[in-house]
C-alpha cells in the first residue's frame, strides 16, 4: 500500500511540474507580445494590449510561483 501511494505521489508531483513548464512557456509567450508592446509607437491599440495583458501576465506567473513552492 505505501508503495503505490509514492508511485502516486510522484506521478501527481511530475504531473504538476509538467503543467508548471506548460504555463512558464505560455508566460514567457505573454512576456515577449509585452516587449513588443512596448516596442509598438504610443498607439491606444496598443497600450490598451499591454494595460490588458500586463495583469494577467502578472496573476499567471503568481499562480505558478504558489503551485512551485508547494513542491
């Protein structure tokens, strides 16, 4: 019984981190249309983008943050 409970345990934990590597890819996709945002002429298309973006970006990478320090 403790054997399949580790097997299972570990299955979870690899699960979770390939689901954090999943998300720390799409973060670094968000980070690379903000710098290029902030590359684009003050345009309201824009800034508005970036305005939109920024806080998701911001809620994405804490939420990984918060699952990386539970394993």
């Amino acid at each position: 019984m403790a054997a399949q409970f580790t097997k299972l345990t570990e299955e979870v934990a690899e699960t979770v981190m390939e689901g954090c590597d999943a998300l720390l890819r799409v973060s670094a996709g968000m980070q690379t249309i903000l710098t290029l945002l902030d590359l684009e002429e003050e345009t309201a298309d824009a800034l508005g983008l970036h305005c939109l973006l920024a806080p998701l970006k911001a809620q994405l990478d804490q939420a990984i943050n918060r699952i990386q320090e539970a394993f």
